[in-house]
C-alpha cells in the first residue's frame, strides 16, 4: 500500500462538468449484449427443421418395423 498512500485517503472526485450518472443508465452499460446475433434463431430454425424432418420419419410405418 505504499504506493497509495499519497492519494488513498483523498475525497471522492466529483465532476463540475457531467452530472452523475442514475443508477439505471451505470447498470445498463454493464448489461449483458447478444453477442452472437442471430444464435437464438438459428437455433429455433434447425429445430423446426429436426422436428419436420423427425415427423415425416415417423409417419412412415416402416419406422416402427
């Protein structure tokens, strides 16, 4: 903590300049972003095609045999 010393105990800065930031705006840079945009759809897309391609298997009745 040496290297501190010097400014450790000093008042909390306060800009003149910029209001203080709501909490609601500080939470919202740090929220959570879709970083693989389209992800989910795709996802819900190859499932739909599964779930097509599944069915038309099973309505054959050879599927059973």
């Amino acid at each position: 903590m040496d290297n501190y010393d010097d400014i450790i105990n000093l008042p909390h800065h306060v800009s003149k300049r910029h209001p203080q930031m709501s909490m609601w705006n500080r939470a919202a840079q740090f929220a959570p972003f879709a970083a693989l945009t389209g992800y989910e759809e795709s996802i819900k897309n190859a499932e739909m095609e599964n779930e097509k391609l599944f069915e038309e298997k099973t309505d054959d009745e050879s599927f059973y045999e």
